[in-house]
C-alpha cells in the first residue's frame, strides 16, 4: 500500500504513557503473520467496536508507533520491523473504552514480542505547521455521533487512494491532489509529514475540524508520492529514489501559502522509542 494508514497514532488519540503492571489489557488476542500478498482493498487498516479490536496487514513498527503514540520516525528499531506484518483480532474487557485499545496494544506486544523499550530525546529539524492571518478556512460543522465504532481502512478507485481516519475524516490522494475532509490539524500536520523532507508539529493554535486541498504540479506530486512510500517503509527501486534528488522539497509548503498555512523549518527535540529487544515470532495464542 502506497498510502498507508497515514494518520494512524493520532486518529487513535493521545500518546500512551509507558505500560503500568495495571494497566488494561485485552480479554484474548489472536496474533498470526499476514500473508505475503497484500490483502484486498479497504480490507488493510483497523477497525475497533465496542467489544473488538481488529488490525489487519499492519507492521510490527505500525504496532509500536500505535502503543506508544509516536510516528515512525520516533522509533529507533531493527529494519526488520518495518516490513514484519501480522493480522491481530482483540476482544475488549467489557467496561474499557476504545481510548484504551493503545495500551492494550503496548501491553500485548511486551507480553507476547516480549518488547522491551525504553524513551530518550533526540534534537530532529522540523516543519511546524503555523497559520497565518490569511487562513479564512472556517471549522466545518461536527457530524452526529453514529455507533461508537471506530475504523482506519485504504480504498482506491479512478480519484486515487482514499483513507477512511475514521469519525467522519478522511484523506484523498491523486490527481496530484492531496485533499482533506473533517480533520484536525494534529491529523494534518500527522499526514502531511509523510509528503515532506522533515516531521511536521502542529503550532497552529486551531481548533475544530477542517477541509483542506493542496494542488501539486505533477512532479511534485510525483516527489511526495515517493516520500509517503519511503516513510511507509516500501522498498522502491534506485530510479524512484534519485527523483528525490532533483525535487524540490518547497513544493509542498509553497502549495500551502495559498490556504494561509505555512511549513516553518525549526528545530525541536522530540521523544523518540528506542527498542531494546523484540521477539520476531510471537508466542503461541
């Protein structure tokens, strides 16, 4: 999958704190490898009901970002936990809440990956995501809450790639095209750091949800198409690589002017997760 599950970490909520001996686990888990082939579309992502939690075709390095709430870059792991792949189906405690699935998910992966790992700050050159006193996007209106369930799911057709982030947001991507309905901007600044050269914060000071589109010029979109599968942890070849080379990682904040949002280079210390220790096999379910 070109796009995928963009916007994971923060569609999901907070970062989770480290795991407390108390804290909630899953009623039972099934864990088994995913195939080799990728699955059908829209079947890739998660979805998380009152009483079950499934993932599907996700990275051990997806897993992690998800647990502790950070991105793939803040995870400092062996290679070989970006491309390790696994279907996970969860039943929820009665009485826990879908919030609480990230550390039922970090309490999993140290139960049966034996995950040990510990947190540092590491200085990164960053974009923080500012708006300028042009922004004039109003917040669109909150949709009615519909049954609680929660899914993050990839589709794509004759428009593009479209990511359901679950609670009425999403993301659509082609055309050279970059188009967001109902997010926040900690999800846009989240999916927006796939498609550039730096993480991206958000600093914006905005709240509400927002429809964003962002126009490229093909060559452009070209670019960030190749960044968003570099960051997915997609093997491409040395050709698709050198275009990097000769592109220009403006365009995307030059595109953003143009809605009164600016990409600001900084630099920030960020928490990273450093992984001690990982099982590749998990234990028996």
């Amino acid at each position: 999958m070109l796009i995928r599950l963009l916007a994971l970490v923060v569609s999901l909520g907070v970062a989770a704190p480290l795991l407390a001996q108390d804290a909630p686990r899953f009623e039972v888990a099934s864990v088994k490898p995913s195939g080799d082939q990728p699955p059908t579309p829209g079947t890739a992502g998660l979805r998380i009901t009152e009483r079950q939690a499934r993932f599907t075709y996700l990275s051990l390095k997806d897993y992690i970002g998800m647990a502790y709430g950070v991105q793939v870059y803040q995870i400092v792991a062996p290679e070989w936990i970006a491309s390790t792949r696994f279907e996970i189906i969860a039943t929820i405690p009665e009485g826990q809440q879908a919030k609480d699935v990230t550390k039922m998910m970090a309490a999993l992966l140290e139960d049966r990956f034996h995950l040990k790992s510990h947190r540092e700050q590491k200085e990164f050159g960053v974009y923080a995501l500012e708006a300028s006193p042009a922004f004039k996007l109003e917040p669109v209106p909150p949709d009615a809450p519909v049954d609680g369930a929660f899914s993050v799911t990839s589709t794509s057709g004759p428009a593009g790639a479209v990511v359901d982030l679950g609670q009425g947001a999403s993301l659509t991507v082609g055309n050279n095209r970059i188009e967001f309905k109902k997010v926040a901007m900690a999800q846009v600044a989240a999916i927006l750091e796939r498609f550039v050269d730096r993480p991206v914060v958000d600093q914006t000071t905005l709240a509400g949800r927002f429809n964003i589109s962002i126009e490229l010029m093909p060559e452009d979109f070209q670019a960030a198409m190749i960044r968003s599968a570099v960051a997915a942890g997609v093997s491409l070849p040395a050709a698709a690589l050198h275009l990097l080379d000769t592109a220009s990682p403006a365009a995307v904040p030059d595109a953003l002017k143009a809605l009164g949002l600016a990409l600001a280079a900084r630099r920030a210390p960020l928490e990273v997760v450093v992984i001690d220790s990982i099982d590749r096999t998990p234990t028996e379910n």
